[in-house]
C-alpha cells in the first residue's frame, strides 16, 4: 500500500517557525540593571514580535523586541519610555 505524504497544514505555512525547531529562548541583558535573563519566546506567533515583558530581577518593563532568522532567535531590550 501506497501511502501518500499528508497536505501541507494552512496553519503550518502561514507559521512556519512553530513545528518545533526554532529557538525558543534567548539571553538578553536587562536595558535598567543589565542582568542577563531567558527571555521565553513562542517561535509560532510569527517572524517578527514585540512586546512587553517584566524584568524578572529588578521587576521593571521591557520591550520585548523578538526576530528569527531561519531558526535563530535575535533578541532586543529596550526600556519602555526609550
Ligand atoms: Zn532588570
């Protein structure tokens, strides 16, 4: 028996960054204390994020501002009155 490949998921081509091999985590340093913290990032939600995330240390806002390059992660912190 012949078994053919499954089409090709909609939700897959339109995020194709979200099946899993993406970096799904980066290091940033804090723009107001400059500890060096995982910034978590979801990979599916598309090639270009920004957003806004409190520091973990010194509890103060970022702007979260996530690329992918292929499957590498670029991460930028900004303060959010920058
Ligand atoms: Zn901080």
């Amino acid at each position: 028996m012949v078994r053919f490949p499954d089409p090709p998921d909609p939700l897959d081509e339109a995020f194709p960054l979200g099946d899993g091999t993406a970096d799904g985590a980066a290091f940033a340093a804090c723009p107001y204390c400059g500890e060096l913290c995982e910034i978590v990032l979801d990979p599916g939600g598309g090639t270009h994020q920004e957003y806004v995330e409190d520091c973990p240390v010194c509890c103060r806002p970022w702007r979260v501002s996530a690329t992918w390059t292929g499957s590498q992660a670029t991460v930028t912190l900004a303060t959010e009155d920058e």
